[in-house]
C-alpha cells in the first residue's frame, strides 16, 4: 500500500510543477491504479471529473484513500489510510497530509507518515 500512496506522491508532485498551481486527477497525472485487490480498496477522494481534471491548491482536500476489505490484525475494515493536498507554505508545490484512522492501522504501515510534511502520520 505505501509504495501506491509514494507513485501518487510522486506523478502528483510532477503535475504540480509543472503546473505551477493545480493538482491533477488519477487520470491526469498517469497514475494508473486497480481500485482493488484482494487486500484494500484504493479510492479517489476528490472528484475531478471535469473537463480540466485539475482543481487548484489550497487547504487541505482528501485525495487518496485505503480501506482494508478485511480486519487487520485490530485494524477494522472501517478504518482507513488518507491522503490530503493543500498548497505547501508560500504557494510554493503540493504538500501532503498522512492520515491514519486508527492507531491500530498505523502500525501496520508505519512508513505512511513519510509521505507527510511533518514526517509523521496524523491519527483521528
């Protein structure tokens, strides 16, 4: 699951420099993702549809999400791993925000806060 959230990550952070000021649905950027396995089911939080496929960044907004089709370990099929884009500080490329449900999901990928600007996931 982090290696999908880490090639998000990365054709995202290309779009965006790019672009300058947008961020780019899946489609847009090229990430090409099955929305499911036999594990979790990967979703696109925002919808960018529209004909552009790009929304400007701002505060946060989810974007990408996880949510195991069976408990694992403590981690219920309820919880989930999120990502969010906002603009990073002096509108200057994306920023990432890493958010865990649970603290039993966070140790089950313990490198998903990498993805984060702080370095370290959030969790609700």
């Amino acid at each position: 699951m982090l290696c999908k959230a880490g090639e998000y990550v990365k054709l995202q952070d290309a779009f965006v420099s790019e672009s300058g000021v947008n961020y780019g649905s899946w489609k847009m950027i090229g990430y090409k993702m099955e929305t499911t396995n036999n594990v979790f089911t990967y979703s696109e939080e925002k919808d960018l549809s529209g004909s552009q496929e790009t929304a400007e960044l701002g505060s946060a907004e989810d974007v990408w999400k996880a949510t195991p089709k069976a408990a694992l370990n403590d981690c219920e099929t309820t919880d989930n791993w999120v990502l969010q884009i906002e603009a990073a500080s002096g509108n200057n490329g994306a920023a990432y925000n890493a958010i865990v449900s649970s603290t039993d999901c966070n140790v089950l990928v313990p490198g998903f806060g990498k993805l984060d600007k702080t370095g370290a996931a959030t969790v609700n």
